[in-house]
C-alpha cells in the first residue's frame, strides 16, 4: 500500500513540479484532515484515491488564483465540494469504458467523489483504452467551477450547490482555467491500483 511519500512524489513527477512544493500542500492537508494520517514506519497512513484527489484539487486550482499551499484546505473544500450540475450525459459511455466507479456516482454528485472516482478508474486495465484526447480534468475561477470529460462526452459540469455574496455579482469577463493531463491521471490511478494488492 501507498504511503503519503510515494503520493507526494507520484503527484510532483507527474505534474512536473517540486517535490518541496507537493510536500508544503501534502501537510496542510493532512493537517487539516484531509490526507490519511497515522503513525510512522510500519504503521504510517496508507493514501486513498480520496487522498490523491484531494492533493490534486489544493495544487489544480490553487494556480489558478496566484494562491500557495497555505491556502490548500480553503481551495480543497471549495472545489471538491462543487456538485455536478444537471445529468451526467457520459454515464453509459462510461460504463462501456469499464469505468463502474464513475457509471455509479448519482446526478448531483460532488466534484471530489468524481475525482476520487476517475484516480481509481484510471488504475484498472481498462482505462488504458482511453486516449489522451478523450480525458480532461479542468478547474476554473475567479467563481470557482470544474469540468471533468471522459470519453467522447462531458461527463459533469461542477458548480456551486450555493453562491455567496462575492459569487453572485456578474461572470467575469476573464476566466482562468488550469487543466491536469490524462497522464497525470494514470500516474495516480496505477498508484492506488498498486494500493489495493
């Protein structure tokens, strides 16, 4: 089983980032009760794709506001919670791919289950079938959102269940969007798939 060091060096070689940055984001979160944590040595915490996801997101849309790892839990909570707006159109597409863990998530699921969903997907022998162009995973602010396409379809569109004070005034007339490429999806799912032996 993964332990938060392997997570943490998987997430910075994919992503093509410091080492040191991905472990500045890595306990914040568990920290703050978003990463597994327990013990040391034999018995230190054994990661989860949840984990995964949730390192992914702080990093993902931090960039996208200029913010750093300090910031990791604010922008981890804001965007795993962001709920797939409307039916997901690629459920069956989905469920041919083999990907049962994201066919199975109801309509208006969280951003982070779907995330968490696609690590593990990504892990299993099927998911090689998918080519570079058919996966996206996308954040996007200043109003905090998300997009996740897997096949030829969009699989969820995520926004805000509530918008506050500060969200509700007009669309901005500039987006930022950070997107995290499909082998940085593989990377992390062959990760979790090496957890489950």
């Amino acid at each position: 089983m993964a332990t938060p060091g392997q997570l943490v060096e998987v997430m910075a070689d994919a992503l093509g980032i410091s080492k040191a940055t991905v472990v500045q984001y890595d306990r914040v979160l568990a920290e703050n009760g978003l990463r597994s944590k327990h013990g040391r040595g034999t018995s230190a915490a054994k990661v989860t794709a949840r984990d995964a996801a949730n390192l992914l997101t702080a990093i993902g849309a931090s960039s996208l506001f200029g913010l750093s790892a300090k910031d990791a839990v604010e922008i981890c909570t804001k965007y795993s919670a962001l709920v797939s707006l409307g039916t997901i159109e690629a459920k069956s597409e989905v469920s041919k791919l083999g990907l049962e863990g994201l066919a199975r998530l109801p309509d208006r699921h969280s951003f982070g289950k779907a995330l968490a969903a696609l690590i593990e997907c990504a892990g299993q022998p099927k998911f090689s079938a998918l080519d570079d162009s058919s996966l996206w995973v996308q954040f996007f602010g200043p109003i905090p959102s998300a997009r996740m396409t897997v096949g030829s379809k969009l699989f969820g569109n995520y926004g805000g269940a509530k918008r506050s004070p500060l969200s509700a005034r007009p669309e901005p007339g500039l987006i930022h969007a950070s997107s995290v490429r499909p082998s940085a999806i593989r990377a992390l799912g062959a990760l979790v798939s090496e957890m489950e032996k």
